[in-house]
C-alpha cells in the first residue's frame, strides 16, 4: 500500500485505524505485530471497530514525511 492509497482508505471508508509503520526486515517490527492484532483483536472482541494494517516504510519513502514516521536506523 503506498503513502496516497493510505489517506484515501482512512478518508472514503473513515473508521477506527491501528497502523503500523514497519520495515520487513525489523526484528522488533515483526514482534509488535503480534502484540498490535491481538489488540486490535481484542477492542473489536469489545465491540469496537479497528482495522488493523501494516504500511510497509521500504516500498514508500515519502511515507515517513507524510505521515511523520520516525525511526532507529
């Protein structure tokens, strides 16, 4: 999904988002997946309504600007 495709799924289909800026090759990003689908999990499992998507920061570097993604290199 790029950066564009992002703001127009949050903008037409509005709801409750939990996104994750992550790099395919970060140990730590792939760990705090699990911890973010249980949690979105759970809220629905609640009666809330959170979808939960990853935003890969490699196929789009004007991400981090957008969004103001920070990150450890």
């Amino acid at each position: 999904m790029t950066a564009e495709g992002l703001t127009q799924l949050i903008k037409v289909y509005g709801g409750d988002y939990v996104i994750m800026f992550h790099s395919p090759w970060c140990d730590h990003c792939q760990q705090l997946t699990v911890y973010l689908e249980v949690m979105a999990e759970n809220l629905n499992d609640r009666g809330n309504n959170v979808t939960l998507r990853t935003f890969d920061c490699e196929t789009d570097v004007f991400a981090e600007g957008m969004f103001g993604v920070c990150h450890i290199a």
